[in-house]
C-alpha cells in the first residue's frame, strides 16, 4: 500500500493527469506564448499619418521596369510611372521629379557619383551604330564650315 502511484514500463514514474494537471506534451511550452498564431494585431486608429503612409508607400506591388516585370515598393512605382511620364513630355511630372531630385539628391553629387559602379549610359546596338561618332561629324556644321557674309568680312577687319 506504500507504492500507490502508477509506474512507467521504463522505472520513471508518470505525472497524474486529472482537473488543473494536464499531460505534459500539452502544457505551454517555457518562453512561448499560448497562441502563436492566434490573432494578428491591427494597425491602431491613433497612429501617426507619417507612420501610416510609409507603411502604405513601402508596400509591395507589381509593376515592370524596363519591360520586364519585377515587384517593387509603391514609392518606387510611383518615381517611375512619373519618370516614364517626364520622358514622354509631361513637364508637370519632369518638374515633381526635379523638385524631388533636388530636396533628396546631395547637390555636390555629380552624375558619375550617382551611378555608382554602373555606366552613365548604355546604347543598343541599333543606337551605337546610329549615333557613330562619323555619323554625328556628318551632322554637325562648324562655324568655319559656313559661308561668309559681307557682315562677317567687315567684323573681322574691324578686330
């Protein structure tokens, strides 16, 4: 009658399980929370418009970039639709993207600087061969290629 608890095949003894002493594989483990997964905080109605509107312009979307499809923050997408429309002729959109180059971009920067390790300006095939420099000599009119006027003659006579 000493002996009342249940033995383990293994010599151990197990713990009772009843009301208030569940098993052990069930219990919460040490350092971690009840529930994991349970309900996702919400974003506080209080928090500051700043806050609010990073969170939104650093969300993820898709878009493409140079014909190609990629995924990038808002912001970003929203520079290059903008960038895309500077390009075209929108001269409101050049003008936002001036200011923005101008309130965020170091002036002291020079383009190198900015390019980092990439080249300034890159050509296809197609434009390497249109813009040659022989084909942009062919184009180009000195003024020692012009024809000389009267004005001209007295101008020079006058120095």
């Amino acid at each position: 009658m000493a002996d009342d608890k249940p033995s383990d095949p293994t010599g151990g003894e197990t713990d009772k399980v009843g009301y208030g002493k569940p098993p052990k594989h069930t219990q919460f483990k040490k350092g971690q929370s009840g529930n994991p997964k349970g309900h996702q905080k919400s974003a506080p109605s209080h928090m500051p418009v700043g806050r609010i509107i990073k969170h939104c312009l650093s969300e993820p979307v898709k878009g493409q970039c140079n014909g190609k499809p990629r995924k990038m923050p808002k912001l970003q997408a929203i520079i290059e639709v903008q960038a895309a429309k500077a390009l075209k002729g929108d001269t409101r959109a050049a003008k936002l993207l001036i200011d923005l180059g101008h309130k965020h971009i170091a002036s002291h920067q020079t383009l190198a600087e900015l390019a980092g390790d990439r080249p300034l300006f890159t050509f296809t095939e197609e434009e390497r061969a249109k813009f040659s420099l022989k084909k942009l000599k062919e184009g180009i009119v000195f003024d020692d290629d012009l024809p000389k006027t009267q004005n001209d003659d007295a101008s020079e006579k006058e120095k």
